[in-house]
C-alpha cells in the first residue's frame, strides 16, 4: 500500500435518513484516511456532495450547492441520488465534477483526485464497517437494514438510482446495531427505502430482525422507518405485538398514503386501495390507539381533480395522523409519470399544498392537546439551540425540558405544548438500565 496523504475534505449531505447515514459513513471513513474536516468550503481540497433527487426542489437546492461549490479551487464529487438521476443538469453546472453511485463507502477514496491510499481498489461498501450516528444527536445512531425496494410507483425517481431490493444479512444488521449501542447509542433508527419488505429476498423478515435486535441487552429505543402499506399488512400483527411487549421499540409507524383516492393510487402504481390502506389503520389503531402515525402526501398528480383532492382531505380527517409531509407534484428524471397527461397547473397545486398544510396543523393542534397533564417517561437525547433538553416518550412524541442530562430517562409531566411539541417538567429521574 502507498503512503497516505493528508488531505482537507467539506462534506454536504442531503436527503432521507438512509442518505444521511451514508454521508455520516463515508465522513467516517475520510477522518480515518488521513483527511481533515473543515467547515469552510473555500479552505478544502475537496468537497464531497451527499446528493438527494427525490423532488425537484431538492434537485435545485443540490444544483445550487454544486454550483456554488464549482466557483472554490476544490475538486467536487458528487454522490448519492442524483449522479444516476440526472448526470447531464450535474455537468452543466460543474463539468469537472466527478459522479459515483450512492452508498459509496469506502469506494469513495479511489474518486478522490490526490489518490490517497495509491493502487489499493475497494468493492461497493454495504453497511458502514463502524456505525454511524446523526449530526447533531450524539445518541441517535442509523441502522440501515436494506439498498432498493420492490415498487414502481410512477413518480419515483429513486428506484432507477437505488434499484431492487437488496437486504443486508440479519446477522449483519444485528452485529451492527450491537456496535452503535456500545459506542453509546439510545436510539436506533431502522431505515431502508422500505423496511416492510426486509428479508423477502432472503426469507426472513422485518419482525424477525426486530426480535433479534431485542435480543441485545441495553437501555435504547428502536424506530422503525418508512413501510408500504400494501407490505406493511403482511406485518403488522406480528410488529404490534413485539411493540406491545417491548417498550424499547417506539410506538410509532411511518406509512405513505401519498393520496386518498383510488383513481390516483392506480395511477401512481401503488399496488394498494384505499380499503387496504383503511383496513391497516383500523388494525394499528386497534392494537396501540395512541400510536404516532406518519404519512406522506402528494397533491396535484396528473390527472386529480378536485374530487380526488377532497378524497385525499376526507382521509386526512378521518385517520388524523400526527405527522404529514406533504408534498407538491414535480416530474422527475426516467419517472413514468413524466408521460402522463392532464398535468396539473402549478397555482392549483399550490393552493391544494396550502390547505392541507393548513388543515394537518389544525390536527396537530388539536392531537396534541390530549397530552396536556400526561405523565410518563421519556428518553433525554439532545441539547436543543437554546439550552433546553429534547426527548421523546414510547409514542416517539417530542417533549422539550429546562434540564436534564443526554441519556437520562426521567419522568415528565405535560404543562402545555405547540403544534410539534409538548413542553414539559421533570418529576424524577429512572434508575439506567443496565
């Protein structure tokens, strides 16, 4: 092996978790290759662009950021998403810049201009040799358990850069997740484009790597990432009765609706209705009625009409869930929706974007209101910008303290709460679980 040289690096992630994992992994593996962080773009060597291309306004962001990057004496690689997406918007903006696949790994040193380790090649890495923890949230580490899924919903752009479903070893997943709880994580978060189907290219699944992973003594918390309804059904008896029995694992589920109306879901390519997506809510609620639900939203797909929209309102009303990302209709890169006429004009799409946004604050609001005088335990795992403790309790619910230690579990009491927090005070602090 050559000698090493040292080198400054500027790293820029953007994206999902499972992205953010990845751009933590590859900062990993350049602090361990003789390579200095810096946090001014201007003063490195090289500037690595964890991209996303999920929509377009997050292309633009990632074009923007290429752009200015392009105008520093830096070499510029562009990883991620969008290299295989959208190539050709990359090169006119930076056409020095140099593309590689996502979920680099430690790939990544062989891209580099100064040939750091000379003539020694990597293979594509799968999960991170050393696992890798959110900025920002020194306890919460991310566990990513598969690459690719099996849909093809019309407007994803995703699965032409991810591809099919490949998932990792269950043995794999569960010595990882042992490594970030001893370097000291309280909260694991399972992620993949789909965790639902985890394991069905090697005949396992989801709640068995959960029961695995349970398996590992600790104090910490698991959340699951986002699942397809249609597989999610498949699951969910199974994963409710583990989140009952275990309360290491938050009571908290993530699953896109993306529109209430059959019509749209069929064009969408979906491969559920909307008596299998009520029958999977019907049955989480059932089993935990206070559990936190997550969906996605997309409005002003080709062809919704105004009866669509309302039906995608009515859905919203009857199932209030905690948490929407709602999301306005863009045409992306190889998607087949691309094709599809009766596009929607983009001043409709922004008044049907506001009135959800609007009508999912009211939920909130209101849903949070319940948790006035509530009384529990929640897990202490940041410091927040102005000095106050973050955690969350078993239902994944945001509370914000005046004091605390990271890692603590202290009993709370709800005094008041916003549209996306509870506030509230310490009763006492738990005994750690050892």
């Amino acid at each position: 092996m050559g000698e090493s040289l040292k080198f400054r690096f500027y790293l820029k992630n953007f994206g999902c978790t499972q992205n953010q994992g990845e751009g933590e992994n590859i900062r990993q593996i350049l602090l361990h290759s003789y390579g200095e962080e810096v946090d001014d773009r201007y003063k490195a060597d090289v500037i690595v662009i964890n991209s996303c291309a999920v929509k377009t306004p997050t292309e633009d962001k990632v074009i923007q950021f290429i752009y200015d990057c392009s105008i520093t004496d830096a070499d510029i690689i562009v990883t991620g998403c969008l290299p295989k997406i959208n190539p050709d918007r990359i090169k006119q903006t930076c056409p020095d810049a140099i593309l590689t696949p996502p979920n680099i790994g430690k790939s990544i040193l062989k891209y580099l201009p100064l040939q750091l380790i000379n003539g020694e090649a990597y293979q594509m890495a799968r999960l991170p040799e050393k696992p890798v923890f959110l900025p920002n949230q020194p306890l919460t580490s991310i566990v990513p358990i598969s690459q690719g899924c099996l849909g093809s919903c019309t407007y994803c752009t995703v699965k032409y850069a991810r591809g099919w479903l490949t998932s990792y070893p269950i043995d794999m997943v569960v010595n990882y997740t042992k490594k970030a709880i001893e370097m000291g994580a309280k909260e694991l978060y399972i992620t993949a484009q789909d965790t639902a189907v985890y394991g069905k290219d090697n005949c396992v699944a989801l709640p068995d790597l959960l029961k695995r992973i349970l398996e590992i003594e600790g104090d910490f918390q698991v959340r699951i990432g986002m699942m397809n309804p249609i597989y999610a059904l498949e699951i969910i008896d199974d994963l409710l009765e583990i989140m009952k029995d275990d309360e290491r694992v938050y009571r908290f589920l993530h699953v896109p609706i993306q529109s209430g109306s059959d019509k749209i879901l069929d064009l969408m390519n979906r491969s559920y209705n909307m008596e299998n997506f009520n029958l999977l809510i019907k049955k989480i609620r059932d089993k935990i009625p206070d559990i936190t639900l997550s969906t996605d939203i997309i409005v002003g797909f080709p062809g919704e009409t105004n009866f669509d929209f309302d039906q995608t309102v009515n859905c919203l009303e009857k199932h209030k869930f905690d948490i929407v990302n709602v999301s306005k209709y863009g045409d992306r890169p190889f998607a087949a929706s691309v094709k599809h006429p009766n596009k929607i004009p983009s001043d409709i799409k922004k008044k049907r974007s506001k009135y959800l946004t609007e009508k999912v604050h009211e939920i909130q609001k209101a849903k949070n209101k319940k948790w006035h005088e509530w009384e529990g335990q929640i897990l202490i795992l940041k410091e927040t910008g102005t000095g106050n403790k973050f955690g969350r309790n078993i239902y994944y619910k945001p509370v914000i303290l005046a004091k605390g230690n990271l890692g603590d579990r202290v009993d709370i009491r709800v005094i008041g709460n916003s549209r996306s927090t509870l506030k509230g005070v310490m009763v006492k602090k738990i005994p750690q679980i050892s």
